[in-house]
C-alpha cells in the first residue's frame, strides 16, 4: 500500500544536492538556468511578476503553466502560483543548508497559504485534509478487488 | 461525457473551500447524512449548506438519495481520483525534474 500512501499527501519531494545555497538558488531563479532543467521560461525572483513556464503541447494540453511569484527569500524560500488547464495549485521550493551542501524540498498543494489563512480554524486545512484522504482510500480499496 | 481535465477541475474547485471540505469530511466519516444535522456541525446557515452541497454533487464528491421529505448525502470517495492521479503525476515529474537540475548543477561554475 505504500505506492497509495505516497500518491494521498500533498505533493512532496525532497533531494540531497552537493551544492550550497546560493548556488542552487541561482539554478532556481535564473531564467536561462531554469530552462535548462525545468522549462522555457519569463522568470523574474519578483514579488508579484506574472510569468509563464512553456513546454511542448501534449494530448489536449497546452503546455504553459501561468504563474505569479509569491515569496522571494534569497537561498532559502521561494513560491509560486501554478496555475494551468484550470487547476490552480502553489509550488513552494525550501533550500536548507546540510554539511554536504543543500537539502532542495518542493511542495506543491492545490491551495495558496492565504487561501489557507482566510480560515483559520486550521482544523479543516489542506494539510490535515489530505493528510485524512489516506484513510478514506484506504477504506475505499479495502472495499474492492483490485 | 465530462472530459478528464473537467472533471479534475470540478474536483479541486470544489475542495478549494474549508466549509465544503468539512462537509465531504463529514460525510466520508460518518456515512449518510441530512442537510438538517450537517447543517447543525458545520457552523453555516441551511442554505449555505445545501449550496454547498450542490457544488459536492457537481463534482460526483457527494451522492444525495431522496427519501420522503428529506434527502440524505453520501460522501462518494472515488470521486477523488483525480486527485490523487495530480498528485502522482507531480510527485513523478518533480523527481525528474529535480534529477535534471542536479546536472545543471554540475555543469555549472563557482
């Protein structure tokens, strides 16, 4: 079951670079680097610049994801509107210094922190929510053949 | 015939709101319900409730089943597959992607 335990959290994925911060930052928020390892892009490390990320065009979709810049702290926190085929969703990217260089931490979940402070019964927060999907697919597969 | 992206966005949509996650929460915790008592937990007025409650079953998220006067709402869990494909395909792609920056890494100077 661990594959269904991986695919109920919010999206999270982690990785171990043996390199620092600053250097790792700059891969992060410069557009030409950025397009080497994510995609085309209009970057800016901005508070507020609307950009867009471009790929091929697959099946039925076009490929751009637009996105707004939300949090810029240099070599530590960077966050940012993902919005594309109507699902808005937020990517937030972390940089923690190690002895061997950076621990590189995404988290993308389908609901902006502010949306999330609007309601601050904190109860009822896409973390918990998610967090809680788990049992209920859990329950769900239980209940078939697969 | 709803297409995938659609249904997808119908899905998100309609969890993007604490009040109609508490509601399908609820409901995926305590089987079927009337508006009259989820109305008495999730701190909202009736009709509040019942549009809520619409915009679930838009989204396949919640089943309603008349019966006399009243009608009783079930939470509809397979509805969250699309959820749960986005969040698969994203926990895929950004493996990739952070493996593709790591190279960039490397190939860079200072």
């Amino acid at each position: 079951m661990s594959e269904a335990g991986v695919a109920t959290r919010t999206v999270v994925v982690e990785k171990e670079l043996a390199h620092a911060p600053e250097k790792v930052w700059r891969a992060l928020t410069e557009g030409e680097l950025i397009a080497r390892w994510l995609m085309a892009n209009d970057f800016k490390p901005v508070v507020g610049h609307r950009f867009q990320l471009r790929t091929q065009p697959v099946g039925g979709w076009s490929g751009v994801i637009d996105c707004e810049v939300l949090e810029v702290v240099a070599s530590q926190r960077l966050s940012y509107t993902w919005n594309t085929m109507g699902v808005d969703t937020v990517a937030t990217f972390t940089l923690t210094p190690t002895a061997e260089g950076t621990a590189l931490r995404i988290e993308q979940s389908g609901f902006s922190e502010a949306q999330e402070q609007n309601y601050k019964g904190a109860m009822y927060g896409w973390r918990s929510f998610v967090g809680k999907l788990e049992s209920v697919v859990n329950e769900m597969n239980e209940g078939e053949t697969r | 015939m709803a297409t995938a992206a659609a249904t997808r966005d119908a899905v998100f949509k309609a969890l993007a709101d604490p009040t109609r996650r508490a509601l399908f929460e609820q409901l995926s915790r305590a089987g079927e319900q009337t508006v009259v008592v989820l109305t008495a937990r999730a701190g909202v007025s009736q009709p509040a409730v019942s549009k809520h409650l619409r915009v679930l079953k838009r989204a396949r998220l919640v089943n309603g089943r008349r019966e006399g006067r009243e009608t009783h709402y079930s939470a509809q869990p397979k509805a969250l597959a699309p959820l749960m494909d986005w969040m698969e395909f994203y926990g895929k792609f950004w493996a990739e992607r952070f493996d593709a920056l790591d190279e960039v890494l490397k190939e860079m100077k200072g």
